[in-house]
C-alpha cells in the first residue's frame, strides 16, 4: 500500500471515528466518477468492511452535459468493481428558478444534494460521503473570498456538517488531487475528468471554480513554490477556530432577541460591543430576515454606518426596512 493510499485509508477512518459512527450504521458516498469521489469510494469501502459500517454509492445524474448518463453509469460499474455492489445512478434536473436566480453551477449542486438527501433517507443512512479535497479546499477559500467580502469566506469547507437530520462528511479535506490521482492509478482505477473541470478554464464560459483552479491556484502554487494550496487549507481551518470563538460572542450578546416582525433590539448594547463581535451581531440578525448570502453582506456595513451615527434607515430585500431610531434597532416591513 502506497503512502498516498495509507494517507487516504487513515484519514477516513479518523472522520469516521470523530463522528461517532457506529458498527452497523449506513452510509451513503456520493460519486461523481472523478478521480477524488473513486479514490474516496475505494478507501472508505476499506474502512467500511474494517468498522462493520454499510456502505452503499450513488452517483447524480443532472443531465445537463451530452452524455451525462453514460459517463454515470460507468461510474456505477467503476465502484461495483471496488466492491460496492449496492450503487445506482440517481436522475435528475434543475430548478429552473434556482438557476435564474443562482446561477447553473449552483442550481446542479442544489439538485445534486436534494437527490442525494432523499436517497439516503429512503436507504436509512446515517451519513452521506463527499469527496472535496485539500485542493477544493482552496479553491472555495479563494472563490469566496472574490465573491463575498466576509470574513466567513475563510473558514472554507467543514470535514463534519449537518443537513436534514443526515451528517456530511469531508474525509480527504487533508488530501491534495495530486495524492486521489496517485490512489486511483495505484488500484488502477479509471476516472472521468469533467470538461468544465479542465485545462481550458481559462475560457470565459467556463465556471468561476474552474478559471481559479487553472489560472490562480496553479500560479500560487508556481509563485510559492509549492505549498500554497496546502497553507490555504491549514489557514482555513485555523480561521474557523476563531470564527467558531467570535460568533458564539455574538449570539451570547444577542441573547434574548427574538427574532420575527417587526424585531426590536437595543442599539446601544450593539454598539457598545467590540468591532468584531458587533460585526457578526449585525449579520446575524440580517441572516434571519435575509436568504441569499451576498445580499446580506452588503447590508452589514450598511447597518454597522447606520449604528455608529445612532439614527437611519436602509431598505432591505423582501420589502423589509431596517430603522435605528433612539434606543432600538427596528426591522418590519416597509409600509409599517
């Protein structure tokens, strides 16, 4: 067994020990047929057989590219070949509302995770697999970073996350693609490489994820040296300690606020905070009247301008009006 495979071996079996699975639990491995999610699929069915879990694979089909269900059901077969028997192909589509409101690339995630949702719900799992990498990784941190002027665009990607009742598991957060090449070449694996995932990401039609991977990481990690991609990840999870640490500042200072129409709340304890907890007190009380993510961090400083002069008022999405006034913070419609 190669280092690279040992690397990947263990650090599956340490995710799945720090999420408390339990001999006879079910899980569910998501499959792309690239090489990260095959490289992934033959280290967890080691790990799998090893701790008594069930391990079962479904790869997503949207559609969307010619071809797409013959690519998914030779990854089908690729994972019957590794010993996972129990693997289907799951069909389906877009949103179409998603798409116009968030793009394509967010719309397939979206359906790609409802899909998988209710397949592991319908099989009883207690957990679905993804096969994000230290180099995704990266590639989020910058991605976020170029969209969203926050400082949460720098926690990256969680190895444990909770949607549905189901939990999410990241187990080669540590692995570089280099290393799931490495691994798949050494089980003689063969993979799929997705064309928008390609050497051309610098075409403008292509995804934003995939002009930063072809065009900057590759050129950090020239510039550096090497060890750019590695340092983002290790940054990553450093900056979400502290993340973890401030917001929960935030949320014990906004203790007792309730949050629905019209919300009231002391805008002197707010702005008698430091900065940076008051910053994330901020955007978390526009996170519970505000979806979409962009819209809210371009209210944040709004709101932080509006506190410090003590009085004002900023329009907000879905006809909602956000007031300072004497002592209170006030959010409620418009026409109220």
């Amino acid at each position: 067994m190669s280092k690279e495979m040992k690397k990947a071996v263990g650090s599956v079996r340490g995710c799945f020990k720090r999420a408390g699975l339990q001999r006879g639990d079910r899980l569910l491995l998501a499959c792309s047929g690239g090489r990260d999610s095959l490289a992934l699929a033959r280290a967890s069915q080691i790990c799998a057989r090893a701790m008594g879990l069930f391990l079962s694979a479904a790869v997503v089909d949207h559609g969307i590219q010619e071809g797409s269900f013959k690519v998914a059901k030779e990854a089908e077969e690729n994972l019957k070949k590794l010993g996972i028997q129990d693997s289907r192909v799951l069909k389906t589509s877009l949103d179409r509302k998603q798409v116009k409101i968030n793009g394509v690339e967010a719309a397939a995630r979206e359906a790609r995770y409802k899909a998988l949702i209710e397949d592991a719900k319908r099989e009883g799992a207690r957990a679905i697999l993804l096969a994000h990498t230290r180099t995704d990784q990266a590639e989020s941190i910058l991605l976020d970073a170029c969209k969203t002027p926050s400082s949460s665009s720098w926690k990256g990607m969680e190895e444990e996350t909770k949607r549905e009742g189901l939990l999410f598991l990241r187990p080669f957060l540590s692995l570089s693609r280099s290393e799931t090449t490495q691994i798949c070449r050494e089980n003689k694996i063969l993979w799929w490489d997705d064309p928008t995932n390609g050497e051309g990401g610098e075409k403008a039609d292509l995804p934003r994820r995939s002009r930063i991977r072809s065009q900057v990481l590759n050129k950090l990690e020239e510039i550096s040296g090497g060890g750019a991609e590695a340092h983002l990840a290790a940054f990553a999870s450093m900056h979400r300690e502290d993340e973890e640490f401030l917001n929960a500042l935030a949320k014990d200072a906004l203790k007792g606020a309730r949050f629905s129409l019209p919300f009231s709340f002391s805008s002197s304890r707010l702005s008698s905070l430091p900065l940076p907890i008051r910053r994330r007190c901020c955007r978390i009380i526009l996170k519970n009247f505000i979806d979409k993510r962009g819209a809210i961090e371009k209210q944040v400083e709004t709101f932080m301008r509006i506190l410090e002069r003590g009085r004002g008022e900023e329009n907000l999405p879905s006809g909602l009006l956000l007031r300072v006034k004497g002592e209170s913070v006030i959010i409620d419609l418009c026409n109220n």
